[in-house]
C-alpha cells in the first residue's frame, strides 16, 4: 500500500485486505511447491495431439500448490464454473478449507497490488476488474455462502 498514490484504495479495499490475512492467523504455513504463479492459457502452448508445454516463468516461486489456481478461478472458472470441477475432478482433489482461506488471502493481495499496478502503468480496465473481483472477494469473505459452486464442493 505504501506504493499507491493517496485515495486510489478505500478504506472498505483495504479493510477487505486485512480481514483475509487476519483470517490466517493460527493456520499452518502451507507445503510450498513450484508455483508458475501466471496459470492461464496464454501461457499454454497446445498442439494437435494434447500435449501442453508451458511459457513465460517471470513469476514463478514455491507457494502452496493453490496458488497457481488464482488466475483460472477469476477469469476462466468465472465464465465457466464447469471448468473448475473438471479441473479438480482431473487434480483428483478440491482445496480443503485452510487452502481456501490462504487461496482467498492470496487473491485479494493480488487483487490489490493489481489495482495500484493498473494505476501506475495507466490501464483502468485491468483495475476496474481487479476492483471487482476483490469485491467479490470480500463478498466470499463475508458470506461463503456467497462463494462459486465449485468452492463449496
């Protein structure tokens, strides 16, 4: 935050912010595996036969195997919930509810640092959507019921 020129965030974005990582308190740190960290298909080179080779790794560190899922739940999954299942049908399992909540911590720093991104780089569309899904975010946060069809199981 320190980074965003001053009244970019509302006091209701950053309090979103602070509810998610208080939400951690006394959870595990979680098993850090190799992350892309950029999961999404313009990654993804596809050719006739299936096979998938993967690009640009500028992001790329350990993190809990769940953070790679941050990209696909708010772009492809939200378009298509069925995407989600089918991805965790083919994972062979779903977060449980510690890597929800750290997965939903990670999204909405993302969400964040995204929006004072946009800001400096001068791309409002790409803050608008990251405004509207930390919005939704603190919706999930709030209210898990509210959360898509594929978090609940």
């Amino acid at each position: 935050m320190q980074r965003a020129r001053p009244g970019l965030l509302s006091t209701g974005e950053v309090a979103v912010v602070a509810g998610q990582l208080d939400g951690l308190a006394g959870l595990a740190d979680p098993l850090g595996v190799p992350c892309h960290r950029d999961w999404q298909p313009r990654n993804w080179l596809v050719d006739d036969d299936g096979v998938v080779a993967v690009i640009d790794f500028e992001h790329a560190r350990p993190g809990p195997w769940h953070e790679d899922l941050n990209r696909l739940w708010w772009d492809e999954w939200a378009a298509d919930p069925a995407l989600a299942r089918a991805f965790f049908a083919g994972y062979g399992r779903r977060p449980d509810e510690a890597e929800l909540a750290t997965l939903l911590a990670v999204s909405v720093l993302g969400h964040l640092s995204t929006i004072v991104w946009a800001d400096g780089h001068g791309d409002p569309a790409f803050g608008a959507h990251a405004r509207r899904c930390l919005a939704v975010a603190g919706r999930i946060g709030a209210d898990p019921a509210s959360a898509p069809s594929w978090w609940r199981g």
